[in-house]
C-alpha cells in the first residue's frame, strides 16, 4: 500500500507520541508499504528526507522557537500551519497516487478528513492524548476542538487508548472506534537490557548497591509534575535516591525544590538523554515515578514493566485499566507509604509477556488491518458493481 501519515510530533522529536509515530512509519515501511509522512519542521530539522525507507516532509514551521505548544501565539501559527499543511498535500497529491491516510494529531484530523473527501480515499484516525482523559475537564478552547474532531474529523476507522476515550468519541461520531494497545519499541528496550550495566548505577549516578534507586522520566512541565517527584522523595528514608531524565520549562523549579527539601545529595538532574540510555537507567532503577497531573498511554509506564522495575503512578488514563504486578496506583500523597512499605525486588531480564501485549508491532497490525480490510472492501464492492 501506498499510505501517507498526517502528525504534528515526529522524528526527530523525542516524545512518546513522536517515537510511537516514528516506528509505526518504520515497520509500516519494513513490511514493504511506501510510506510518506507529512509533519512540521522544528528548527534545525530538514525540509524533507528518506530514512530507513519512510519518506518525510517538513515543510513549514508550526511555532515560534521556544514557545510552548500551547502557548496563544502557537496555537495561532500551529492552525496557520496547518492550512498551508493541507494546501501543499493537495499539490503533492497531483502526482501521487495513494491507498490511504492516517490522522493522529489535533490539528491534522480536519487535513485527513478533507483530503479523503476530495480525493475519495480511506482515513484512519488515531486519537492519542486527549483533555478528555481528565476527570470532568473544564470547558477550555481545547476541549472544544477536540469535540469538534470528534463530530466532523474523524475516519471510517478510528483507533484510541482508552475504554473511556472510545465512548465519548462514539458519542459524537459514527466511526468505529477501537482501543489499540501497543507503544513498545521491542528492538531498543531488548538492546538497552542487554547492554545495561549494572555498574551504571554507582558509575553514572553515584548510587552504591545498597542504595534504592528511583526514576523520573518525562518532560520537566506543569502536567509532568517533576516538583512532585522531588516532594515524594524528601519524604522517603535517606537509602533513596532519585534520578530525574528530562528538560523543560520547570527546571528552575525542580532544582529550587532540590535545595528547599534538602536533598540535594539525593536527587540527580540528568537533563535529557538519548532514549537509548533512558532506558538503560530504567532497567537499572528500582522503581520508576509518575507524579503527573494527566496522561493517556504513558509510554515510559510500559518500558518499565517491560524492563522488570516496579512503577508508581497517579490513577490517570489507561493505568486503572492495567492489571500487573509491579504497577503500583494511587494517589500522590500516598506514594511515600507505598513505596517504603513495597518490597522491591530489582530483577534483570525482560518481562517477554508485557513487552508483546504492548509492542509496536501489535499496534502496527492494528492500523494496518484497517486499511487492508477497507481495501478488500472496496475491491469486494467493486467487484459486485463489475458482476452487475
């Protein structure tokens, strides 16, 4: 199939959601379909360009450089973008033929639906995160857009993280809608376990073997709550010790409430690393952090089980859904109980189980099914038409 990928965040972008788009692109393309990704450029990205058989294009900025996502002036030039966005698909379309396209930002819903309508393709629509997700969220312009994409925006085929995200997009469309599992890079976290040393912690971090080694992971922002992190550890006996991966707007803050908890001999600010040794640093930790204030599908949550470290985490998206052994749910004030009164068992080695129950390669199958099924429906029809 010839299939072209509507997104915002995208390689070379580090978040969850950028490395979930990213290896969809790439084991679409390893399973011999053309793939053509249509995203916006950070600064200092390329226009456009082939890699690992995925062919990219960036062809204009979504935001001014430094702002936040959803700062005004983003939210203004981001919708700016994605106008011109659809006005260059539609002439890249002149010369290209494709069997498909798949939505799975904001701002790219309206762009997929528009162009199936126009050119008669099928869309599939993937709904990541989403303000729904909050426990009776306030009506803000966010919400709003997001009701809008629900009623007008989405494909024959829409696919999302939570049982509750499906029933609220089924309210307002006739989509079928299905809740996809599947995050896992399974290649990296299998390499970052085999090349993980456990010398890393006293080496990198300075944690000796008696130590309990704790992991925040995640940008330093208001939503990640990192701040939180530092307060749960200042209330934890002194054998713990917190390292925190991640940049961000709340640096200042995390470190100002290092120095006003007085920890600073506890707590490493590692800033951002390579995801590669992220995961390293997790399948060393005893226990990975979730403070944070919302989350959908928390990619980081699902490479620690994989990894065999236990995670403690606030009963946010799918995590109330998920039954494992080393998730630990629950408020954030009771996280200092929890995790004194949990007896951690670091083990190396993979949990095979967890990491195929939430691989890429299960969330591929899904959005690709979806398109083959639609194509063998189409093909079936028309040949009905042709027999007549």
């Amino acid at each position: 199939m010839d299939l072209v990928v509507l997104t915002e965040d995208f390689y070379p972008q580090t978040s969850g959601g950028a490395h979930t788009k990213w290896r969809f692109c790439q084991l679409a393309a390893e399973r011999g379909h053309d793939v053509t990704v249509f995203t916006t450029r950070e600064h200092g990205s390329a226009k456009s360009e082939v890699v690992d058989n995925v062919e990219i294009h960036r062809p204009f900025h979504a935001k001014p450089e430094g702002k936040p996502v959803y700062s005004p002036i983003s939210v203004v030039t981001r919708i700016a973008s994605s106008v011109l966005l659809f006005g260059y698909v539609c002439w890249w379309l002149r010369n290209h033929k494709i069997d498909g396209l798949h939505s799975n930002s904001h701002l790219t819903h309206w762009i997929g639906k528009a162009l199936a309508s126009l050119y008669d393709l099928p869309l599939v629509s993937f709904i990541g995160y989403t303000p729904s997700v909050v426990p009776n969220p306030e009506i803000t312009p966010k919400l709003l857009l997001e009701r809008v994409n629900f009623k007008f925006f989405m494909g024959e085929t829409a696919f999302c993280r939570t049982p509750r995200t499906k029933e609220i997009i089924e309210s307002y469309t006739d989509a079928e809608v299905t809740v996809l599992h599947g995050i896992l890079n399974s290649e990296k976290i299998a390499s970052a376990n085999s090349e993980m040393d456990i010398d890393q912690r006293r080496v990198d971090l300075g944690v000796d073997a008696d130590e309990t080694l704790l992991v925040y992971v995640g940008r330093l922002a208001p939503l990640k709550n990192p701040v939180g992190a530092i307060e749960v550890l200042s209330e934890l006996p002194s054998e713990y010790t917190l390292a925190m991966i991640g940049d961000g707007d709340e640096r200042e803050n995390v470190e100002r409430a290092v120095r006003n908890h007085d920890v600073e001999d506890r707590v490493r600010v590692c800033g951002a690393l390579p995801h590669e040794q992220t995961l390293q640093t997790i399948a060393a930790a005893d226990g990975l952090l979730v403070p944070s204030h919302v989350e959908t599908y928390p990619t980081v949550v699902f490479e620690a089980l994989s990894l065999n470290t236990a995670v403690f985490i606030t009963p946010l998206g799918i995590i109330p859904t998920i039954d494992h052994p080393r998730l630990h749910v629950g408020p954030l004030d009771e996280f200092p109980q929890t995790i004194s009164g949990t007896t951690i068992e670091s083990s190396s080695g993979l949990d095979t189980e967890t990491l195929e129950r939430f691989s890429m390669e299960r969330y591929t199958d899904g959005l690709l099914g979806a398109f083959e099924n639609g194509n063998r429906s189409v093909k079936q029809s028309e040949t009905k038409t042709d027999d007549i």
